[in-house]
C-alpha cells in the first residue's frame, strides 16, 4: 500500500516527478505563523474552531470534529455504534487497512463485499446476500472521490436498520446527486494525511449527521471527560464520564489545514486542470490499448482526488510503472485486496471479491497533485503515450 516503492525494486533513475506532493496554498505558512506565536498551540483551539464551522457550513451543517488522523476517526465512529465481538460490518476489500482495522480494533468481524468494474466502489447489488442478524454496518468507501450508489446502499440499509457509516477519505466536496459526500450516512471520517487533497501532515475529521452521537463524541475525543462542556460553562467541573482517547489534533495542524480549506477553489481548479488534461492526453492512447480510464458517472461530481486507470493484464501494469520509473516517473499501484491479506485470511478466511482480486491487479495511478508543473503533466501523458501494450 506505500505509495513510494519502485515496482522493480533497484531502479536507479533519479526520480523527477514523484507520485504525490502535499497540498501548499499561500496562507499555510502565515496562519501557521500566526498559530505558533498565538499561546494556543493544543486542540480545539481559534483554528480547529474555524475549520469545524467552514467544513459544517459546506456539509449541512454537520457536527464536525477534527481528529488526529482519518484512522482515528474512523475508530471513533467504530466506538460511537458500540461495535463488539460478535457483530458483522460489511467493508470492501479494495481499501485501506484503516476502513477495518477500526472495527476489528473493537472485536468485530469484517465481511467483505466486492467492487463494481466502472466505479471500483462496493458493488450495491450484492449488499443484500451479505447481510444477517448480526450486520451492524455498512461502509461505503467513495473510491477516488467518485461516489457509491448511496441511494440503493441507504435503501437497503433502512430497511434493515443497519447504521451506513461513510470513509469519505478521498470524497471531501465530492457528490452524489448534488449532495455532498460525507452527509449520506449517520457519519462520515474525512483524512487529511499529506496525500489527501487538502492535508496537514497527519489528521482528520468525524462528519455526524444524526445528533444522537454528538455529546458522546465529544466526551470520547476528549480522554472521555466532558471537557467540552466545561469550556461552555454547561457544568462547573469537568470529570471521567465515558471511555475515551485523545484524538484532538494541534491547533497548529488546523491552521495548515485552514488555510487550503479557505483556498479550496484553487485546490479544486487547479486539480481538475491536471485530472482533464490526463483524461484528454490519453484518450486515444486508452482506446488504442484496451486501457480504462477512471469512470465519473452523470450523477457524481468527483473532487479530483486520484488519477488511475485499469491495464488489460498485470503483465502490462507492470511494465507501465517499469517503463515510468525508468523515465523518473513514479507511477504506482493501488491496494491489495484486504480479504488476501494475512490479517484479513485470519479474520475472515471465507471471502469471494473476484473483481477485486483482478482489477488490483491492473490498476495503475499516475503522478497527481494540487501543485503539479502542467510540464511535468505533459511529459507524464508523453511518457505513457510512448508505452505500448504488449497484444
Ligand atoms: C487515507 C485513508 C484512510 C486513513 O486516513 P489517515 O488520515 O491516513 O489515517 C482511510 N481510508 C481511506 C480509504 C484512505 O484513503
């Protein structure tokens, strides 16, 4: 899953353009500044606040929460539906660790669901067989920012009464049917971890859409204290109330993060400036290839998080990034399948996602972030279109 090894291993090329940069906007150095000389360089300080309201005021009006990491919050909402031993969460295998290692954390067992071929998200269709009386939730992951069929996923969520928790990792200010991703289920985990659009090294946020968690979410992020409270004055001393943990990040961090947030237009543009020149560079290159460039449908509007496509073989993948990195170019692949993995063949050793066993297998993503030189995205497009695949 690292996004920084050579396929072949000893390349020796220097590298000229690499996979990912981190997000830069032009207020992170002066509002980091401004942080660092502020006394207040804790959680929840003047930064997390504003980061909170600008993301609520984006996503309607949810409770949000920064947090340290989107692991973190994705643990937090483990916790906040009471997970155990015993209960069944539905997650698909084409993701990251984090997605479940949040409620394996709590006892619980995975039950991996396979992937649609044209979005790469969870394939809807085959929710139904997988639920029994012991589902408590669903965890639509929004791959690439695209969204998962939230319609037919909700549907038969509510009909079962299984809570719908979303890993928006990827899908900040994405949307499905003109709604913002993040604000389909009870909740949602945004990351901000240095490869994500908008990032601060390390950190997160909880989206909660049903109010019902809110309070306890907050005592939990706290050490389990109701702090919080304390702060508005609602109680003259603050005290243990709940289990807890520490998941505040510095206010520092939020001041970075602020300040690309606030510049989120410019993040956006110059993101699909990148995302639709590659689509348009390889067109003709795809066709020719039997190639499959990554699939937006009607109804999403995609935040530009990644650009990947799918080869017609692993032999072919393979090459692709060989040839590449013998360029300068780190392109790289894109996780193995949780349900193959050792941990997931311990916990969970009865999985079939044969979608997702074969398209990991030729799925490539190429160099793309906010701050890419439009020179760097034309020698990319020039570099794949030179590669030929082999019939
Ligand atoms: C990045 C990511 C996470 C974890 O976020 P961190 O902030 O790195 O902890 C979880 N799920 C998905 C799908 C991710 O891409």
């Amino acid at each position: 899953m690292s996004a920084s090894k050579d396929a072949g291993g000893t390349v020796s090329v220097p590298l000229r353009i690499p996979f990912n940069r981190p997000t830069h906007t032009r207020l992170v150095d002066h509002y980091v500044a401004q942080s660092l000389h502020s006394g207040h360089i804790s959680g929840d300080g003047d930064f997390t606040r504003r980061c909170q309201e600008l993301l609520s005021g984006l996503l309607s009006d949810a409770t949000i929460l920064l947090t340290t990491s989107g692991t973190h919050a994705l643990e937090l909402m483990a916790l906040l539906l009471d997970i155990g031993p015993g209960d069944e969460v539905i997650v698909p295998s084409f993701t990251f660790s984090s997605t479940v290692n949040a409620f394996a954390l709590r006892g619980a067992t995975p039950v991996f669901i396979d992937i649609r071929r044209d979005t790469l998200n969870l394939d809807e269709s085959q929710l139904e067989a997988l639920i029994t009386p012991s589902t408590r939730a669903i965890v639509p992951v929004h791959y690439a920012g695209v969204a998962c069929e939230m319609g037919p996923i909700l549907d038969i969520a509510n009909n079962h009464d299984i809570a719908v928790v979303e890993d928006n990792a990827h899908g900040l200010f994405g949307a499905y049917r003109g709604q913002a991703l993040g604000t389909f289920g009870v909740m949602a985990a945004q990351s901000f971890h240095e490869t994500k659009n908008f990032s601060c090294g390390e950190g997160g946020a909880i989206v909660i859409n049903d109010p019902r968690y809110v309070d306890r979410a907050e005592i939990i992020r706290e050490k389990g204290t109701n702090r919080r409270n304390f702060f508005r004055g609602l109680v003259d001393k603050y005290t243990w109330v709940d289990i807890g943990s520490s998941y505040l990040p510095s206010d520092l961090l939020a001041a970075m993060l602020l300040a690309q947030l606030e510049d989120r237009e410019w993040v956006w543009e110059h993101r699909s400036t990148v995302w639709n020149r590659y689509a348009e560079g390889l067109a003709d290159w795809s066709r020719l290839n039997n190639v499959a460039l990554p699939f937006v449908p009607e109804h999403c509007q995609t935040p530009y998080h990644l650009f990947h496509m799918v080869m017609p073989s692993a032999q072919s993948r393979d090459a692709l990034i060989a040839h590449l990195r013998a360029e300068g170019i780190l392109a790289v692949f894109h996780y193995q399948p949780l349900h193959l993995s050792p941990y997931g063949q311990r916990i969970q050793p009865v999985s079939s996602c044969p979608v997702t066993e074969e398209i990991s297998e030729r799925l490539i993503r190429l160099p793309f972030y906010t701050n890419m030189d439009p020179v760097d995205t034309e020698a990319v497009i020039e570099s794949v279109c030179a590669f030929a695949v082999e019939p």
